[in-house]
C-alpha cells in the first residue's frame, strides 16, 4: 500500500491521537479545579476521571460494532462529533457551575475517546500494510500520545495560576471550571479541523458487513465454542491492565492533588511537575521500543514493577520536610518524594506493551476479541483514582499511594507466574 496518497489520513490520525491524550490528561488538574469550586471531597473529585474512563467499559464493544459495519471514515467522524459534544458540555459547565454537567461532559467524552481509540491503531496498521511499518506508524502516533499527555497539565496548570498570582498572601486559592476555557476552545478547534480533513481524505476501509448482529457475530467469534476467557493468562492479563490504567492515571492525579491540597505548590509548579511525570512516560516508551528486542516481556514487566515499587515506598515514607534544592536555589516547599514519584513514569511507561503481548500469547484467533475487552478494561484509569481519593480522604494523599503499592505487587505476580499459558489445549487456528 503507497503511504504517499494517504498522508492526510495519517495526520490526522495523529492530530486525534495528539487530542486523545490531551483530553485524557486534563482530568487531573480539573480534578483540582472542582474540587476548590463545588467544596467536595478528593474522592468526588476524581469522579470526573470515573466517568471518561467509565466511557471505554460501554463504548468496548459498540465501537468494535460500529467499526466493521461502517468503516474507517464514518466511525472517526462519529468520534470527533462525540468529541466536540464531551467537550462543550464541559465547557458549559464552568458557564452554569453546574457540577453534573461536568461528570457528564466527561462520560460523554470518554465516548468519543475509546472510539478514536478503537478507530485509530487500526487505520494507522492497515495504511501501513501491518507488520513493521505498520507498528512503525503506531509507534510514532503513540510518541503523540505522550507529548500531549506532557503539555496538559502544565498547560491548564498555567491557566490556574492566573487566578491566584494576583490572591494577597496566605489567601485560600478559588479555581473555576471556566479558567481552561482556553483549552477547551482549542480542543474543540481541533476536532473540528479533523472533521473537515476526514471529509476529504482519502482512506483505505475494510470490507464492511451487512448488519449490526452480523459485526457483533464476528467480533465475538459466537459460533465458537470457545473464548479468550478460556485462557487463565488472558483473564489474569486483563485484570493486570485493569490495575495498571489505574497506576498510571493514579500517579498523575493525587500527585497534582497532594502538591495543592496538601503541600500548598502553585497550580503551575504542579502542573509543570505531573507534566514531568508525562514526559519520563515519553522518555520510557522511546527506551522501551529499543530494548523491547533484548529482553522478554516478563523480565521487563518483573523490573519496573520493582522499581516502582520501591519509588512508591521512597514516596509514601520520605518525609515531607525535607525539601528540594537546586545549589542556592529552592524549589520552594516541594517535598524531595516527589522527585520519586515523577520517576516512577520511567517504569509504568512500558507496562502497557508487555501486559498486553504476555496475555494475547497463543490466543491466535481469539485476539481482536481479546484486544475490544483490553480496551473496555481501561476503565480502570478511572475506578483506581476513584478509589484513591476516597482512601485520600481518610488517610492523606501520600498514604493513599498504597492502594497503587498493591496494583504493583500484583503485576509482579502477572510478570512471574500469571502470564504462563497453561491452555495450550485449545485450537486457536
């Protein structure tokens, strides 16, 4: 297949996987801003990042649907559609203050990015004619993926700033929805703009079926009397993937919490230091790609669950007091544990790739399902941080990184004995 004729689609595809991660990420700083706005508890706050994540655990399977029954272009459209409605209804929620707006903005557009999800690393695999160059294209729209994960944060952070740059000393912060306006206008700018591109690019499809319960027949393999859940690696594989959205978005959302809430850091400090976070996540994946070929899946999964590990438990007992200093310089009073915590994307940047490779091994037919339920599984980005803030709550924000403690040691489990095929009995042919 000539990659040349379909540049336009690439770029686009890009552009939305650049948006995807944007909108992903403004979660954590917004958990922030609610917070301060509505006077809510830090486990309502990551309501918001419940609901977007929430999204991917009903839209699995219809956006797999709608995929094979209408193709590429028209189910990318309907994504960035549902983009432009998630996002205003955020917006509109900052104009009304109205706090169910919000969690509804964010459910709807969780929508619109597990179907950009379901959408995109085909498109980019199938115009890539599969195989290297295929996952070469993926690879480059998932280095995307991060720099937009990098920018938010720091970006909305920024915007929080203004609010409280010109506050007298020692007077208590008041956010609003409505101070990432900008950001808002700019994502709907952008889905906007790849509509219009979408209209007119030239893109490769797949071979469409006839009906709604044909598609799901085929994405569920019905007339087989077996399933991906047959295999215990898989199943334990997708509990792992459960755990690990958690620890990732988890990581990013109290620590942005714990730095305002708890340590008093400016907005801006905060999001500058979870936009670190993001791009040691950048830093880690571009690593990952190369030594990806020199060690298995398993050794890599077994090391940085280690290693995180052991930052979360530098994390949760370094005490706040000591502070970090560059030279004559201090950061202020951010906490040197924080340094850790920031580490720690070095590590969780992988897990991903490996979880997904050790639990698809051998299930040959039986993959595309088992890929539609990984990503329903994503959810977990959203239940962990839920339950984090809940545990924040009672205990802190730093003790609460326990709960991601646990999620940890049980990827290491996943990474030792729970990733071995004992079904290799079934015909996968």
């Amino acid at each position: 297949m000539k990659i040349r004729k379909y540049l336009p689609a690439i770029g686009v595809s890009y552009l939305l996987f650049f948006v995807l991660a944007f909108v992903t990420g403004l979660y954590s700083p917004l958990g922030v801003i609610v917070k301060f706005q509505f006077g809510i508890s830090m486990g309502a706050a990551q309501l918001g990042t419940l609901a977007n994540f929430l999204a991917y655990a009903f839209m699995g399977i219809p956006s797999g649907i709608m995929l094979k029954r209408y193709g590429y272009k028209l189910s990318a459209l309907a994504a960035a559609t549902i983009g432009i409605i998630g996002v205003g209804l955020l917006l509109f929620s900052g104009y009304f203050e109205w706090l169910w707006m919000y969690y509804l903005g964010a459910f709807v557009a969780g929508f619109s990015m597990c179907m950009l999800n379901t959408v995109i690393n085909p498109l980019l695999n199938m115009i890539g004619g599969g195989g290297n160059r295929g996952n070469q294209l993926i690879q480059l729209g998932g280095a995307m993926n991060s720099l937009a994960a990098t920018f938010g944060p720091f970006i909305l952070g920024m915007l929080m700033g203004r609010s409280v740059r010109n506050l007298p000393e020692g007077t208590h912060p008041h956010f609003l929805i409505s101070d990432a306006n900008p950001v808002f206008f700019i994502i709907i700018g952008i889905f906007a703009l790849a509509i219009l591109v979408l209209l007119f690019a030239n893109i490769p499809e797949p071979e469409h079926v006839s009906s709604n319960k044909k598609a799901l027949d085929e994405l569920l393999l019905r007339n087989d009397k077996h399933t991906c859940f047959n295999f215990r690696h898989f199943v334990l594989g997708a509990v792992a993937i459960f755990l690990y959205t958690g620890v990732e978005v988890g990581i990013a959302n109290m620590t942005n919490v714990y730095l305002i809430h708890e340590v008093g850091v400016k907005p801006h400090i905060a999001g500058l230091i979870v936009s670190i976070y993001w791009f040691f996540m950048f830093v880690g994946r571009l690593a990952g790609g190369y030594l990806g070929s020199k060690f298995s899946s398993s050794d890599m999964l077994s090391f940085t669950s280690m290693a995180t590990m052991i930052l979360l438990m530098i994390v949760i007992f370094t005490p706040e007091k000591i502070t970090i200093e560059i030279g004559r310089y201090s950061l202020g009073n951010i906490p040197v544990n924080v340094m850790f915590i920031v580490l720690t994307g070095l590590f969780t940047s992988v897990m991903w790739g490996n979880i997904f490779n050790m639990a698809v091994e051998g299930l040959g037919k039986y993959v595309p399902v088992a890929s539609g339920f990984f990503m329903m599984m994503v959810c977990g980005g959203g239940v962990i941080p839920f339950l984090q803030g809940l545990l924040a709550d009672f205990v802190g924000c730093r003790a609460s990184f326990w709960l991601l403690f646990i999620c940890i040691v049980y990827l290491l489990y996943y990474a030792s004995a729970g990733y071995k095929n004992v079904n290799k009995n079934i015909p996968v042919d």
